[in-house]
C-alpha cells in the first residue's frame, strides 16, 4: 500500500522537475539573448569581459613589471655614468667602437638624466611596497606608474634633445652604450607603466581585489630578481672601478655590465677578459653567486610559469572537456528528447536556441566542523539521480551509470595532464624561436659595419649564445649590439633552460619510457612484462589460453587422474583448514568483521551494491562504522606517502559510502537527536556530487587522499559528538540500538594486518 502511494508522489515530483527544469532553460534562453542585444552597441561591455578573463593582468602583469622594473634601472644607472657621446678618429685613425674615447654631455643631460634614475628607483621602491602590503594599493601603484612615466618621460626628452641639437658628428664621432641603455630604459619604463595600468582597470571594475594575488614561489621570485640585478650591477661598478684604477680607461661601466653577464650566463665569449689578479680573484666568488642566484630565479620562474598554467590555462581546458563530457550525458528518456530536439534544430536553423550548458542546478552546501557552509557555482549540470530523481533505479545501476562519469572524468586528467606537457613545451618552443630569430635580426643590423654579418652567421651566433657554448668567434662589437645582447641573453639564456626542461617532460621522457620497454623485452627482461603485454591484447591471451587447456588435457589422458588418500595428514589438515573456514564464516561476529576489512580493501560494485541496498532497511552499527572508518583512515594516511594517489570508483563508492552513513542528518536520525528526515537529506543517490561537476573532489585542487582524508576524520568527529549529544539528551535506547556487543577481536590487529 505505501509502495502504491509511493508511485504517484515519484511521477509528480518527476514532473515538477522536468517542468522547472524547461522554465529555467526558457529563462536562461532569454537572458542570454538580452545579454546579446546589449553587447552590440556597448562598447565598454566588450571589452570588460569576465573575472576569470583577467588572470593575467591579475597575477601576470605584476610579475611582469616586477621583472623588468630593475632592469630599467640597471640601464639607467648605466644611461647615467656613461657619457652618450664618443670620439672614434685618434690621430687620424679610426678605431673601434669599444677603443673610442667617449667625452663630457651637456650638464642638462646629466640632470635630468638624474632625475629620471631617482623618479625610477622611487616607482620601483612603492611597487616593491606594494607587494609586501606596507602601502595600499590603491596608493602605492597610482604612485609607482606616475614615477615611471615621469623617468620615461625625461628618458625620452633628453635623448630626442641630444639628437636633435648636439648630435656627434658623422663619421668621427657616434653614441656610446650610454646611449642606447637610456633609450632601453625609457622602453622599460613605458611598458612597465602601461601595464600597470592595465592591472588598475581590472582593479577598477572590479575583477580582483585590491593586492595582488601572487603566490609564494612568485614573491620569491619577485625578490631573487632583484637581488640579480643588484648583484649584476654592483658587480659591474666593482669590476669598472678595479679596471680603471688598474690603467685600463676603456673599462667603463657599460662594458663592465657586458663582461659580468657575459660571466653568470657562462658564455665567456673572450672579447673582454680581466687583465689584473684583483680582479680574476673576484671572478671566482662572483660567478659562483651570480650563477646561482641565475638558477634560482629560473627554478622560480619555471614554477611561477607552471602555477599560473595550471590555474588558468590548463584548467580552462578542463571545464571545456567537461562541458563537452556533460554535453553528451544522458540521464533519462526526458533528457534524450530534448537533445534530440536541441540537434534537430541545429540541422534547420544552424543555430541553438538554448545555451549549450543549461543551468545549474543548485548544490548541497559542503558542511566543515567547524560549522561552516561553502555552496559551490556551478557551470555543468549535475546528475539528476544524484538528487533522487531517478531514485526507483536499483543501485547496481546508479554505480554503473556513475562509474561511466568517473571513468569519463579519469580519461579528461590524463589528456589534461599530456595537454599541460605539450602546451608548455609548445609555447618554450615558440619563445624560443622568436628569440632566436628576431635576436638574429637585430645583430645582422648592429653589427653590419663592425663584422660584416649575414643573418645565416648572425643565426649562428645567436645559437651559440643561447646554448652558452660562446666559441668567441663572433662577438657583438658596436655599441648599440653590446647594448642589446646584455637584455636579450638576460631573457633568452632563462627561456632556453626552460626549454630544456619542458623537453624533459616530453621528449625526453617518452623517448626514456620506450627504451625501458624494449629493455624490458630484448637486454634486460622483467619479471611478468609478458603477461602485460598479452593483457593488453585479449585475442592472443585467449588463443594462448586454449592452447594451454589442450595441452594440459592431452597430458592428463597420458598420465591418467591421481586420487589422494583421505587418510594422508595432508588431506586431514586441509579438511580441518575448511572446518576452520566455514566455522568462521558462520561466526557472525567474525563474518561483520571479515567482511569490513574485505570492504576496506577490495571492494566491488556488486559487493556496494548490494551494502547500498542494505543500507536502506538494516543500517550498519556503530561498531562497523567505527572499525571501517578507522581501516579507511589508515589505508588513506599510507597512501598520503605516495605521489598523487588515484583511487578506483569501487575505492571511492566505498568512502563515500562512509561519510554518507556518518552525515549529521542521519546520525540525528539514527540517534534520535534532530527532526530531519529522510528526504530532507537527500541520501537516495550513492554520492553527494557529480564526477564531473564542479564539486568534483577530482577539481578540488588538492590530491584525493587530502580530500579523503579530511572528509573521513569529519565523519569519524562526528559520529563520536553525535554519539555524546544523544548521551546528554538521555536517549540511551538509540545508543545501544547503533552499537553492538564487544567484536571478540582487537580492532588494532586489523589496522595492523
């Protein structure tokens, strides 16, 4: 009779459902054509985008400026010592540009030059902090882009004003490296400002916070590249000076700045050598610290790079696999009409008439102890047997449709995980080109009068300084090439390391993988690599099988049946083994407990099928919740030692199953402490989230053993506090209900087997 009445209240509420469901479609259908209609002629709207659109001027622009911002000011210290102009006809000889004799600039120049370095040091000074919260935002980066225009500004004032009103004199005179680092810096400063400014609009139209979401590993970053930068200069200075008080009046700064990048980035090209053992002494501590910290701004920077992948770009890619996953499910006949309807549509007007994804249904908010509630947005729909809707279904099908979404979402991590790979590897790959080759260009032009470069030797050059070979052959002569490679090798050197590295996840790595397979098969064989590989191919295991079979029974009719004495010790202990069987699995104290431990550690869908099914009508007791608890915490905190443990969906249904006995809902059920029913808590479906889904413990960003081990140790709380409160509200009758007599045997013995 309950089951009659039951049947009508299913189909209603299926009904309600699939009509709710159409309503929001139809309104999810018209928002997005309104959104549309405005997006036309709202201009600022196009280009205001989404938060998760502005990743990159949220956490890639301050590294960015942070980056290059002491670099602008190495080479306006470098603008500023060196005078601008230079005398390359001695006696009626020419020399080079590295042997001219450089003379004094207009005291203008030099003033003002003055004030761009201290309007440069100031802006870099407030971004600095900035990012370590001393300043607010709102004050201190407003202040850090005004001070970098301001030295930009005087940057580019005095160089057009030397250019244009006391320019050297062709062909006797021309720039030194003075130069063209006021030139560099004025670059820097500009794009450092203007980016700036692009992180102040995200901040203004609010897609972030007002401080700048960095990590760790990227403020660390941050502060090892300015620590090189004031190493590479400092040293520099040391070296020009020491040269200079040696005799040796062609060491300016400029060239010392040259000689000490030439040195941390191991080129040693030989064109410019120290020439006292002062200073060869130095190089000894100087290139073991500048190399140092070199790889440790690279290992920073191929972490911070990985980081921000993994947050944004590769995780992009995911929500699109798995809204092109959730596309193709199909719950019930309700949802197979309307895809069909979707695609017939599309055929007649090639364009949909609802949003590919439909709207989220609203998840169960995740409940911490501590008593908080978190409720999740989410952009892919969930499975409607999660909620219950498709409730009538027998468990062996709700694991195996769920199984089909977890294996769906197993397969998106591993292409995830080769797109990462490849991507990074993709994008060095591209950097390094457009370094290689745009750095070619640029030397084919500099040094066209000094060595009469074509842009294959040009090539060639830029090759053996990027892999830091430097065979001297050819080195960068004129000013402005000296000028340019000290910023070009500080950026291509790093870029071809992470090269190297992204190689070695990829190539390298697949090339090393099949060479231990052939090694497995061919010079060093490994045990059971056979029995892989026939379990890989099922048609020749299977023809090997019957093979097998045919020869066994050929030699059994050869040799005939061999019957064993039953009077034999060996027959008598084998009885006496089964006796012991089969009284312990009569034993029901001993069969709970078998079948725990067995739970615990191989479980089967038809074994939590058929638990599931059980769980309805005869609820486990405290004692085998507490002991499988227990078993599964211990199972999780071995596994918490292993990299990235992936547990298989029997795993899974199995400690979801766990918390699921253990939400608060039905322990106050159970134990008689609350008034929350049945379908209150939405215990129908075998798990609270869809595989898919956002609240995935696949997406959570933390591995599945920390996401298990949380939940699990929540659920051993709360079934003990729970137990206390239904104590302290006298309801003893529900208590020795969930427990039962002492289990004969230790539950440590368990954990310890």
């Amino acid at each position: 009779m309950a089951h009659e009445q039951e049947e009508p209240e299913q189909a209603n509420d299926l009904r309600q459902h699939t009509s709710r469901s159409e309503k929001e479609k139809r309104k999810e259908h018209k928002s997005l054509k309104d959104s549309n209609r405005k997006r036309w002629w709202n201009v600022w709207k196009k280009w205001e985008g989404q938060d998760s659109d502005w990743w990159f001027a949220s956490t890639g622009i301050p590294l960015l400026a942070a980056t290059l911002g002491p670099l602008a000011n190495v080479s306006s210290i470098a603008a500023l010592v060196t005078p601008w102009r230079q005398q390359n006809i001695i006696d009626g000889v020419r020399v080079s540009d590295f042997e001219g004799v450089p003379f004094g600039d207009p005291r203008w120049c030099y003033w003002i030059n003055v004030a761009s370095l201290i309007c440069g040091f100031l802006g870099n000074l407030f971004l600095l902090l900035n990012f370590t919260q001393r300043i607010r935002y709102i004050i201190a980066l407003p202040v850090t882009v005004v001070l970098w225009y301001l030295s930009s500004a005087f940057l580019i004032a005095i160089t057009i004003c030397m250019n244009t009103y006391q320019p050297p004199i062709r062909p006797e005179q021309g720039y030194t490296q003075g130069f063209w680092y006021a030139i560099a810096g004025a670059a820097f400063y500009t794009i450092c400002s203007m980016i700036l400014m692009v992180n102040m609009l995200g901040f203004f139209l609010g897609h972030y916070p007002e401080n700048f979401a960095l990590s760790d590993s990227q403020r660390t970053l941050i502060l090892q590249t300015m620590a090189f930068f004031i190493w590479l200069g400092g040293g520099a200075a040391i070296f020009a000076k020491l040269e200079q008080d040696a005799g040796e009046d062609s060491w300016r700064f400029a060239d010392a700045l040259y000689f000490c990048d030439a040195t941390i980035l191991t080129v040693g090209f030989g064109d410019l050598v120290p020439t006292t053992d002062v200073t060869r002494g130095i190089v000894f501590p100087y290139s073991v610290g500048g190399t140092i910290t070199l790889a440790l701004i690279v290992s920073s920077l191929y972490t911070a790079v990985r980081e921000l992948g993994d947050e944004k770009i590769v995780q992009k890619h995911v929500d699109r696999m798995r809204e092109r996953v959730a596309e193709r499910t199909v719950t019930n006949s309700f949802d197979l009409r309307h895809r069909e309807r979707e695609a017939h549509h599309l055929i007649r007007k090639r364009k949909l008439g609802f949003p590919r994804i439909s709207a989220p249904t609203e998840p169960r908010p995740l409940r911490t102890l501590v008593g908080e509630s978190v409720q999740h947005t989410s952009t892919i729909p969930r499975v409607a047997h999660a909620f219950g809707i498709a409730s009538s279904k027998p468990k062996i099908m709700l694991l195996k449709e769920e199984k089909d979404r977890f294996e769906a979402m197993r397969k998106i991590q591993a292409d995830s995980q080769k797109f990462k790979r490849w991507m990074a590897l993709f994008w060095s790959v591209t950097t390094f080109s457009i370094l290689w080759c745009v750095g070619a260009v640029v030397f084919w032009v500099t040094e066209e009068e000094t060595l009469n470069l074509t842009y294959f030797q040009s090539l060639y050059f830029c090759y053996v300084s990027l892999l830091t070979i430097g065979y001297g052959d050819l080195a960068p002569r004129s000013n402005s090439g000296r000028c340019f490679f000290v910023i070009w090798s500080l950026i291509a050197v790093p870029t071809m390391t992470i090269l190297v590295s992204d190689l070695g996840d990829t190539v390298v790595a697949n090339f090393k993988r099949w060479s231990d397979e052939l090694a497995d098969f061919t010079v060093l064989p490994k045990a059971g690599i056979w029995r892989s590989f026939l379990n890989k191919h099922p048609w020749l295991l299977r023809w090997l099988q019957q093979w097998t079979e045919y020869r066994a029974r050929k030699k059994r009719l050869i040799r005939g049946f061999s019957i064993a004495d039953p009077r034999s010790e060996d027959s008598s202990a084998t009885s006496s083994d089964l006796q012991n069987r089969e009284d312990i699995l009569n034993d029901p104290e001993h069969r709970e407990e078998a079948t725990d431990l067995e739970l615990t550690r191989h479980p089967t869908v038809l074994a939590l099928a058929n638990e599931a099914e059980t769980d309805i009508t005869t609820p486990p007791t405290r004692a085998s919740l507490t002991r499988r608890l227990a078993l599964s915490i211990h199972k999780v905190s071995l596994d918490l030692k292993t990299d990235k443990k992936r547990y298989t969906y029997e795993e899974w249904v199995e400690f979801t199953r766990l918390i699921r006995l253990t939400s608060p809902e039905r322990l106050d059920r159970d134990l008689g402490s609350g008034a929350t029913t049945f379908d209150e808590e939405n215990e129908e479906g075998l798990v609270n989230w869809d595989w898919i889904g956002d609240d995935s413990p696949m997406v959570s960003g933390i591995s599945e053993s920390e996401w298990l081990m949380k939940r699990l140790i929540e659920s051993l709380v709360r079934l003990e506090r729970r137990k206390e409160v239904a104590r302290g509200n006298s309801n003893i009758e529900a208590i020795r209900e969930m427990e039962t007599e002492y289990c004969g045997r230790d539950e440590l013995d368990e954990l310890q087997s």
